[in-house]
C-alpha cells in the first residue's frame, strides 16, 4: 500500500503538467474554434527558453519563467493572427491540419538549434522530499499540482464572473451572436491563444523538474495526446473536469510504470481514455454555434496520367544502379514519405476523412518486413508483400473508429493511434531487436544485379546495426 500511494503521488507531477496543457487547449478552443495540436510544442519551446536562459545566460529562475510564458503568449497571438484568422471560415479540419505545421517548424527548429540531443538542464521547482509517514515524495509534485489547482480556480471565476469570460462563453456557443453584443470574435480569440500559449510555456518551464534534470526534443512534443484526453473528459468546457482529469491520468501513468512490465503502456494509457470518450461514449467535440464541421470535399475519380508512370519508374530504377550509397538512401526515404502522402490523399481525397496514423501504418509495414527478414532469414522480396498485408491489417483495424467519429474526431482518434503504436511496438525494445535492432542485409541496387535466389539471407552471426536500435529512431 506503501508503494502504491508513492507512485500515486508521484504522478500528480505530471498530471499536473497535463492539466495545465488541456486547460490551455479548452482556452484555445473556446475563444477561436481551434483544436492546437502545437501546444505540446509550445511547452517544448517554453522549456528550452529557460534552459536557454537560466542555464546559458545566467537569469533568474522566476525571471526565466516569466520570460518563456511572456514569449509562448506572443506566439500564440502572432498564430491566431497570420494563420488562423486567415483560415477561420475554413474547414475545422483545415485549422488541425494547420496547427500540426507550426507543430513541425517549432520542433525541427528546436532540433536544429540544439541538434535534437538529450540536455542536461537544472531544475526549476524545490525538490526536498516530503515525509507522509513511510512516503517520501519530492517537493515538486506538490507544488506543480498547487500550481494548476490555483490556475483551475482563477480561470473558472474568470469565466464565471466577470464580463471577460461570459464574452468567452458566448462566443464558444455563438461566435455571431457574442459579435452582435460587441465583443469582437479576433480579440477573444487572440486573448485566448495568449492565455493558451503562457499555460504552455508554464508546462515547459516545469518540466524538468520531473524528468530528472533532463531534456529532448521528443519528450514535450507528443503530450498533446494525454492534453487532449484531460480535455476531452472536462468536454473541453470545464476547467476543473480537465484538472481533474489530468491528475486521473497522471497518476493512472505512474501507477503503471511500477505495476505493468510491458513498455509503452504508460504512454498509452492516454489513448484509452480517448477512445473511451470519443468512441465508447458516442460523443465527440462540442460544435460551436456558429461553426459547421465541414468536411472536406471528395474528390471525383479523375483521369490518372498513366503513361507517365513509365518513365518514372524507369528512372528510379536507373538511380537505384548508379547513384552512390548516401543518394540512394535519400532517394528511397524521399519516395518511402511520398508514398505515405498518398495514403492521406486517399483517405482525405476520396472518404472525407483526415487519418494522422498514416506513418504508423507505414512503420507497421517496416516492422513486419524487417523482423522476417532479420529474425526468420526471408529474402528482402518476398518480405515486403506480407509487410504491406500487415499494414493493411492494421490500417484496418485503424478505421474502425470512423464507424463511430469523424471529422476532427477521426484526426484525434487516428493520432492518439499513431502514438499507442509508437510507445507500445517501436518503443519496446524486446520487439524491435533490444541492442541488435532490426538489421537489413539487403540494399536497393542490389536488385539489379543480385538474381532473387542468391539474395543474402540471415547470417548465424551476429551483425551490429548500422542504425544503432530501433528504439532510437522516432515513430519506427
């Protein structure tokens, strides 16, 4: 019993730290219409703006904070305005699609600044234990959730008593009717973005303290999955609902990281409540008033250019037998993500429907087929049919969801899919070859020029990877 409190409230920390993401997702939500799926990356951008200047620059701590959730609400105005307002008669799933893009530049410029290397960073919050009888938990736990109930209770009488905030419910209910009151829909939306943003940058700064004095560019990026969850149980209107909410999955994650041996299930666990929200319960995001969920337009069977495969194909062949290694390698990840982009357009173009599972389904296929090849000895050729099954397996399982959601709910589904895969297949370490990896023996020029029956098979000795393991590559 002991060890189960401790853990308990170990994981208030991070259901903290959730909380704080879902409320500023409900705030984002609420005030422009707009699912953010950046906002993990604006953590992530909060967090090393305090490494940058607390531990680079010598500032203050307090100063350093303050800092960060100044410049993630600057952010989140600077977005609402040159992306978003742009955008706001456009299908909600338009605006998703929009926020994983400035997802991508914030995180691959991050990257690029500080090479995508895991940092050692000092904390920001007091980490003496606490003694409760036989429990000792650090400082740090206490005070993230002291934070949040503190953010919980302003915001909710913010919203509940004064005019700013029934201008905000207003206008989540009716965006035209708050604008016939004369409260102007920009501004709301441009305050709750700001609002939105700060929350995020407070995330980050924190962050740290309940890493271990660590921090990577992967490890804020995909909390949006458990931010969604916490806001989708608070039906992205309730602010406490979403606190309590994200303290229920943090300690839910914590308990299982001592009581569950399998890897990734942590991880997973926000995915679940997701799918018990979304698709167990039949109810979806909330519509609001004066935005249709649109989806968008399917797309009539046009006549294919058909004569121009050819030569493609031809093409790619003739740089398969004589480009060197590192352009051969380019080549095929460069026509491996455009094969995926054409899996999207048919899921968009033709059903409607936005899946962001779609390099999941990808790494599935790579999974299978490289695990025959490494494990059993399959030639290369024959592997990549009964990956490509796999995959389609797999993706069909996927699309159950769409049975019973669609539209933005489809997206966070199928992403909250991707990462489960991720955590639970590419994470684990026992699946994907510990060490070792998942060696290849098989190169695309040798095709051309090796016959099908002499393809190199699995040798009885042991080859090191030339990737390193596969747990170190994201999303597999």
């Amino acid at each position: 019993m002991t060890v189960f409190a401790q853990f308990g409230l170990l994981g208030l920390g991070g259901g903290a730290l959730i909380a704080l993401l879902g409320i500023g997702l409900v705030l984002v939500y609420r005030g422009s219409g707009t699912i953010n799926l950046a906002q993990g990356s604006f953590a992530l951008l909060g967090a090393y703006v305090v490494h940058e200047l607390r531990d680079n620059q010598g500032m203050p701590v307090v100063p350093a904070v303050a800092f960060a959730a100044i410049l993630l609400a600057a952010v989140g105005v600077l977005v609402q305005l040159l992306l978003m307002r742009p955008l706001r008669t456009r299908s909600p799933l338009v605006r998703v699609i929009a926020t994983l893009g400035v997802l991508s530049v914030i995180q691959q410029s991050v990257t690029i600044r500080y090479t995508g290397q895991q940092l050692s960073v000092a904390r920001t919050l007091p980490e003496e234990p606490v003694h409760l009888g036989s429990v000792i938990v650090g400082q740090q736990s206490f005070w993230l959730a002291g934070i949040a109930v503190a953010v919980t209770a302003v915001l909710t009488v913010l919203s509940s008593r004064t005019r700013l905030g029934l201008a905000v419910s207003a206008a989540a209910a009716n965006q035209r009717a708050a604008a016939a009151l004369g409260f102007s829909p920009d501004a709301l939306a441009c305050g709750t973005w700001a609002l939105g943003g700060a929350l995020a940058g407070l995330a980050g700064a924190f962050f740290p303290s309940l890493t271990g004095d660590y921090l990577s560019v992967n490890a804020l990026a995909f909390t949006i999955i458990a931010a969604l969850a916490a806001a989708l149980l608070g039906g992205f209107r309730s602010y406490p609902l979403v606190l309590v909410g994200g303290l229920l999955i943090g300690v839910i994650q914590s308990e299982c990281t001592h009581y569950v041996r399998t890897t990734g299930v942590p991880d997973a666990v926000p995915f679940l409540v997701i799918v018990l929200v979304l698709v167990v319960r039949g109810q979806g995001l909330p519509v609001r008033g004066s935005t249709a969920d649109r989806l968008p337009a399917v797309s009539a069977a046009a006549r294919s250019p058909l004569y121009a495969l050819g030569p493609a194909a031809g093409l790619a062949v003739l740089a398969a037998a004589v480009l060197p290694t590192d352009w051969n390698v380019a080549l095929v990840s460069s026509m491996s993500a455009a094969m995926i982009a054409l899996s999207v357009v048919v899921v968009t173009g033709y059903a409607g429907q936005l899946s962001l599972a779609q390099f999941a389904l990808g790494g599935v296929g790579a999974f299978a087929a490289g695990r025959l090849v490494s494990n059993h000895g399959w030639p290369f050729e024959a592997a990549v049919p009964l990956g490509v099954a796999t995959a389609v397996a797999v993706g069909f399982v996927f699309g159950l969801p769409a049975l019973r959601t669609r539209g933005v709910n489809l997206a966070v589904v199928t992403l909250g899919l991707g990462f489960a895969s991720w955590s639970l297949l590419f994470n684990s370490t026992d699946l994907t070859g510990r060490n070792r990896g998942t060696p290849l023996s098989w190169h695309p020029s040798a095709a051309l020029s090796t016959p099908r029956w002499s393809l190199p098979r699995r040798s009885r000795t042991p080859r090191p990877s030339r990737r390193g393991p596969a747990s170190d590559s994201h999303g597999g």
